[in-house]
C-alpha cells in the first residue's frame, strides 16, 4: 500500500522560491570581482534568476544541456545557477585553478553550450577558445561598463543578457532525479571525471547539512563559504543557505588573509567554510595583527586534515568552535562532521582535541564502513584501519558519461552499492572516522604502513613550521621510509634537529622520519591538497641518509 502524501518533487527551484516566500529580505553580500561590496536580497536573487532562466530558455537553451560557469563565489554566480538549474539544464561548474588543457578537456567532454565566467577568467578562456568551440556563447559576469575588449565568441555582459527581461517565468516542471550540476573531479587516475548531482540528491544533502549536529545554519545565522562553489557545490552552501534563509556573504576573488578577515569581521558572519591552506592564512594575518573575531562561532575545515594545532587556536584563542569535516566531490561533499556526542563537551580538553581531531561522524543519509584488501569487513574498534566504503542517496553511482565504470559498466559502485573513497580510516564504537591515508599515498615500511597525515598533522605544530608533506621514499631494506619535506613559516630557520626532536615522542619511532627536506614552496591541487604525486616525482631519486 502507497503512503497517501503529497507528491512534492525535490528540486533545487523551490529551495530558491521558499528563500524568496519566506526570507525575501536576507542578504546576499558580495565583494564583488570589479572591486566594491554589492548587497542584494534572496528576493532579488530570485527574480534574477528567473531572468537568466528566460534569457536562457529564449537562446534555446533547453533540459539537460549543460551550461559552464567559471566563477567565484558572488550573487551574479548565484543567480546564474539557479537560473540554470530552473530549466533543467545542467550548471557545470569549472575549477579555474586545474591547467588550461583540463578546462578544455572538460569543457568539450560536458559540451558546454554556454559559460558564464568572471571578469577574472576571460584571458584564460580566451587562450584556449580555439580548442573548446563547442561553446556558442559566453556570459561575462559583469554590466556593460566593465566589459572587456575580448575575442571569446558572442561574449555579452551578464547584466545586458538579463537587461531587458522581465521576471515573468515559470520554473520548468521535471522529475526530481533530473541532473542539476556537474563538478569534475581529479582526485581520481586519468582525466577528470564528472560527478553528475540532482536535484533530488542536492535537496536531500542540503537539508542533512542543514541538521543540528551537521553545520546546522539557522535564520539568524550569517555564512560565508570561503569555498569555492567550483568546489562541489562549496559544500552545498548554496543550497543549505537559501532553504533556511540564513545571510550569505560571498568572498568573491580574494581569498586572502586580510580580505577574508574584513568580510568575517565587517559582516559579522557566524559560520564560515574552507580548506586548512584558507585558514593558515586567516590565522596568520590575525596573529601578525593581533586580531579577533567576537562574532564568528563555527567554522568547518575539511578537504585534507586539519592539523590539531590549528583546531587548538582556532578554539582556544579565538573562542571559534571548529568542525572538521571530511567529504569527497562523489559525496556532494559532505559524508562526515566531528560534532560532539553526548558528554564529550565535559572531557578535558586534550581528549576533546583527540576527537575533533578525528574527521567526524556520518550525517544522516550516509552509511559508511571499512574493509580489508579482500573487501572483508573490518570492525569499528578505531584500530583496525581499511578501505573506507560509503552509500546513500546524495553519493555518486557514476561518472558522467559513464567514464571509469566497472567491470565493462557504468557503474562505479560494488554489488552492494558501496563507493570505495580512496581513502584509508579507521571506524571507532562511537561512529568517529579518522583518515590515515589516501590509499595512493600511504607509506609501507617494512611490511607495515606508515600514515602521513599523522606524521604532517603532529610536525606542521612545531614552531617555525607553515607547511609539513610527508612522502615515502625507496628504501634498500624496508621498502620505503618516510622523507618529511617542510616549508618554514617566513622569517623562520628551524632546523631538521629541531623538527625531529620535537616530533619525539609524539609519533611511533619507527614512523620517525628519515629525513628532512626544507623547499620554498609546496605544490597544491587544483582544490587546495597537497600534490603528493609531484612531491613523489621530484624526490623520486632522492638518497635517505639511512640507505
Ligand atoms: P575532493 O573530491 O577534491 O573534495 O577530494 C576528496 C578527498 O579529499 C577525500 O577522499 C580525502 O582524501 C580528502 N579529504 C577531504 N576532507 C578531508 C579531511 N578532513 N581529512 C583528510 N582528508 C580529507
């Protein structure tokens, strides 16, 4: 028998109208990318984006074409977006940090008809225009008097495209599982691969996301996602945001410590989200300046481990409550947050810091489990450590068009529906998960294996220390052993002496480094990682004293 409820499709359209019903007035503040602050409201972001919708729908744009934007986070990206999303074609969000040659790569491979791109990004698309002519068009996101001299083809401002359109539309009726975005991944071997959301798993994630004991946003709440929405959805935000009605401040292209400082301060936002690379940064400007930030209460670090020295400061001296999150772009992201359970707020703070030290709990609609090389279940003791197996209704089964599916299918999951991470975790009685490893990246010496976060989180707290990337290196007897390569905090000329003394006895001795390498400058991916890949490349020949 059949449950006798409304059929009330979950798509992405009526997050924007219950926005405008019921929190027209919120704000949405930008700084914008030609410079001043812009304020609107969820009201005028939703009539905006009615115009792109008709604007689009007039151009021919039609269900499930794919449209690109190569934008930060601003209200003219929001608006494109839902405008996008409202008729049914599909917003392809591009990450402008990955090389020129993957941008065209994923570009012809979603056949984008159209990109919506920053005033920032216009020289780039330029330089490879010839190699993605599948693009009819390009939106700059700007008004005619900041448009650019450009040779991209067809290019019209954002704002003459929406100029002389009224806000008279419909959004496009279609089923709930209909595609709304689409974020490439490069986490995974090979070219990019893209994660396709829809609208019912966007809805769904927003509202676990929205959860008490997820990020939890409220009416009253003002949030600012330093992450970029070209980063999965910047951790569906842009969706948990407006379906609460809680502010929204957009960072725009500045992502540094003082312009990101300014913003949390001037607009007093209370929940804010990023990288640990965004934060390094934040602290440093506040500690050089002596500032603080009274009106700020959460912030969410996840996308690589945030080390505990910084979920200390972050705690301790400025009073912030950190959640350490951890998630993958097939996730829409978010799978974990480390909000307490019950009684943890009265430990003493050095086992407090143990747990949020952890990458957290699975919210609701994500089932998670570990399993040994055979695909045998491990038990959730929080030693045994394994493959870190998820499923649920916002988590990817395929990538689009079917790249890297299994065993000759599109499928990327197991019989059971199970999606391996690449990452390697244990599982504690409590539910806690804490990474050791991507699977590519753990160290195996002498038969055993070596966890390079553990080692990175404990020497990025040394003194002297900005950035800590740990390798495996060949080594003649055990394999491999770990090389720690260090860049030093400016000013800073702690010594491999003084590294490795202050790493005794925090860590095993056998996970004791073998050496010590200082270098100006650590390579990060595209989405703010450490390239380990290219860590491993350039000291592919390098000699470990011990060798
Ligand atoms: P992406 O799809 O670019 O978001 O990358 C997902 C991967 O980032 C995960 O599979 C993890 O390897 C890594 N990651 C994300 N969050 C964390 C975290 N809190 N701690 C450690 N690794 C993380």
């Amino acid at each position: 028998m059949l449950g006798s409820m409304q059929d009330w499709p979950l798509v992405v359209p009526q997050i924007l109208d219950h926005a405008m019903r019921f929190h027209g007035e919120r704000e949405v503040v930008t700084r914008s990318v030609e410079g001043p602050i812009v304020r609107t409201t969820y009201a005028q972001i939703h009539s905006r984006s009615r115009k792109v919708a008709k604007a689009l729908t007039r151009r021919g744009i039609k269900l499930g074409d794919r449209i690109g934007t190569l934008a930060w986070n601003t209200g003219r990206h929001l608006e494109a977006w839902y405008g996008i999303m409202g008729i049914g074609a599909i917003c392809h969000t591009i990450n402008p940090r990955l090389f020129p040659e993957q941008i065209a790569y994923i570009v012809n491979h979603a056949e984008d008809r159209m990109i919506f791109v920053d005033l920032t990004f216009v020289p780039l698309l330029e330089k490879i225009a010839k190699q993605i002519d599948v693009v009819e068009t390009y939106v700059i996101l700007t008004d005619k008097a900041h448009m650019p001299q450009t040779s991209l083809k067809n290019a019209i401002a954002f704002e003459d495209l929406i100029g002389n359109i009224d806000d008279d539309f419909n959004w496009v009726k279609f089923d709930e599982n209909t595609a709304a975005d689409l974020c490439y991944t490069s986490g995974t071997t090979g070219n990019p691969k893209g994660v396709l959301y829809s609208h019912r798993s966007n809805v769904l994630h927003a509202l676990a996301v929205n959860g008490g004991d997820c990020v939890g946003a409220k009416s009253t709440d003002t949030l600012m996602p330093v992450v970029p929405m070209f980063h999965a959805n910047a951790w569906a935000t842009t969706f948990a945001c407006p379906s609460v009605g809680a502010k929204m401040v957009m960072p725009g292209a500045k992502l540094d410590g003082p312009s990101v400082y300014e913003l949390l301060d001037t607009e007093k936002v209370t929940i804010t989200a990023a990288v640990p690379t965004v934060w390094q940064m934040l602290l440093t400007h506040m500690e050089a300046n002596n500032l603080k930030l009274p009106y700020l209460k959460k912030v969410m670090i996840g996308g690589s481990a945030c080390p505990p020295s910084m979920i200390e400061t972050f705690e301790k001296k400025y009073e912030v409550e950190v959640m350490h999150a951890w998630g993958m772009t097939e996730m829409s992201p978010v799978g974990t947050i480390g909000s307490f359970k019950s009684g943890m707020e009265d430990m003493p703070w050095s086992e407090q810091l143990k747990v949020k030290s952890k990458q957290g709990r699975a919210m609701f609609t994500v089932e998670m489990k570990i399993t040994d090389d055979n695909g045998k279940d491990l038990p959730h003791d929080g030693k045994a450590f394994g493959h870190l197996m998820v499923r649920g209704p916002a988590i990817a089964r395929a990538y689009f068009k079917g790249e890297g599916g299994r065993h000759g299918t599109d499928s990327i999951v197991d019989k059971d529906g199970w999606f391996d991470t690449g990452d390697i975790a244990t599982l504690d009685p409590l539910g806690f998960m804490q990474i050791t490893d991507r699977a590519k990246d753990v160290i195996k010496s002498g038969g055993e294996w070596i966890s390079s976060i553990d080692v990175e989180n404990v020497a990025v707290g040394c003194p002297g220390v900005a950035i800590a990337a740990v390798i495996g290196v060949a080594h003649p007897k055990w394999d491999e052993r770990p090389l720690l390569i260090i860049v030093r905090k400016p000013d800073s000329k702690v010594t491999k002496e003084e590294v490795l003394k202050y790493l005794e006895g925090k860590i095993a001795k056998w996970w004791m480094p073998d050496d010590v390498a200082f270098v100006n400058e650590i390579p990060l991916t595209a989405t703010g990682k450490i390239q380990k890949v290219t860590l491993r490349e350039q000291f592919k020949t390098y000699k470990l004293p011990t060798a």
